[in-house]
C-alpha cells in the first residue's frame, strides 16, 4: 500500500471561480429559521433541517478582492444556486449566505459560507 503524504491544495469551483481554499469547516443538518412579518409583528417558523452548511476561507492578491466581493454579492443577490466537487464530496444547490473579504498590504482574506444539499 502506497501512502500519498504531499499536501494537496483544496479548490472549488463557484461558477466560473476557482477559489483556492486554506480552512473549511461543514456543519450536517442545519436547521432553517424563516422570519416573516405579519400585521406588524415577527413571526418565526422552522422549517425542515437542510442538509449542509459549508464555510470555505482562504486568500488572494489584493488586487482580486474587488472582483471576488462583486462575485459573492451578485450571487448572494440573485440566489444563485452552485454545484461543485470539494474534499472528496459533491455538493449541489448551494447558495451563498455570508461572505466576506478583507485585505491587508498584498493580501486579500475571503470567508465565504453556503448553505445547502450535499451527496457523499
């Protein structure tokens, strides 16, 4: 048995961006609270767990944080639902929840997190 001991660089690709990833965390069976307004008061209602929550980090050269902000916030505006191979697993439907980039000198840091279903 051949034991594979180099690091291999984890990537997704949303749409037509290859993001290179550094940390990653999944949460299984994530339950969705939808809130609504009705006459003026909150009203609250679980509904049915999704499958998957998926935190993707990592970083880029400055000079791409722009287009990765206008990347994440137009799909988080048009719901854009994405399909994708990571770590091994197939994801499907996942949408965009909360992103964000920061930079710092000739780096950008990026945390991206989507939420939907996944198929081992």
């Amino acid at each position: 048995m051949t034991v594979d001991l180099q690091m291999h660089p984890l990537t997704a690709m949303l749409g037509d961006v290859l993001l290179r990833v550094s940390r990653y965390q999944i949460k299984t069976e994530v339950p969705v609270l939808r809130q609504t307004l009705c006459d003026g008061s909150l009203h609250q209602t679980l509904l049915s767990a999704l499958p998957c929550q998926l935190t993707l980090s990592g970083s880029a050269l400055i000079g791409d944080a722009a287009a990765l902000t206008a990347f994440f916030r137009s799909a988080m505006q048009l719901h854009t639902a994405f399909s994708f191979e990571f770590a091994g697993a197939q994801y499907s439907g996942m949408q965009i929840t909360a992103a964000e980039c920061s930079g710092e000198f000739r780096t950008a840091k990026w945390t991206v997190t989507l939420i939907g279903g996944t198929a081992a």
